[in-house]
C-alpha cells in the first residue's frame, strides 16, 4: 500500500516550488493590480475568482515544471499520479491565501 503523499525529498522540493511559483504570481498580479488602481489593499485581496485562477497557474506552472525535469515521470513509476500532486498544491495555495489574507 502507498501513502498519499511522494517521497519525503522529492515532496520537500515540489513544496517549496509551490510555495515560490504562488508568490511570484501573488507578487505579480498584486503589482498589476495596485498600477491599475489606487487603492493598493484591494490589489492584495483579489476577487475570489482571481484567486481561483492564480490557483490554476500555479498548477499548471507546477505541472509544466515537474514534465520539465521528469520528475512527473518518476513520480508516475512510484505510483503517484499528478492529480494528488495537484491536491496538495491546491491545499498550500490555499493556506498560502490565508496567511496572505491573515497579513493584510
């Protein structure tokens, strides 16, 4: 039986992707956001819609990355498809959102 999560070093790394790839989007869209704005708290508290789709670039940056190195395909020969992969990305965004939200 496999546990639901890969490896202790590879999960480490593909956690600490997450976390870079969803502040350099964040940063991003917040820096776009406050230079069409004026108010620069509504550019870091983005509609819930906005967030679903930084969401969604961070999966598929992730993706994109993990195809990159052919860490998808290790992951895939040890039994983990991407879509728990996703799940957990999906999981840290969101707590990554809520520190954020926590913050501001």
């Amino acid at each position: 039986m496999f546990p639901t999560l890969p490896p202790q070093p590879l999960f480490r790394t593909i956690a600490a992707r997450i976390a870079i790839i969803f502040l350099v989007l964040r940063l991003a869209a917040a820096g776009i956001g406050q230079a069409l704005q004026l108010d620069p708290v509504s550019s870091l508290a983005p509609s819930p819609i906005g967030v679903l789709w930084t969401w969604g670039a961070v999966v598929l940056a992730l993706r994109i990355d993990l195809a990159r190195r052919g860490e998808l395909l290790l992951l895939a020969n040890l039994g983990y498809s991407f879509r728990r992969v996703a799940a957990f990305a999906v999981l840290e965004c969101l707590l990554l959102d809520a520190v954020i939200h926590a913050a501001v």
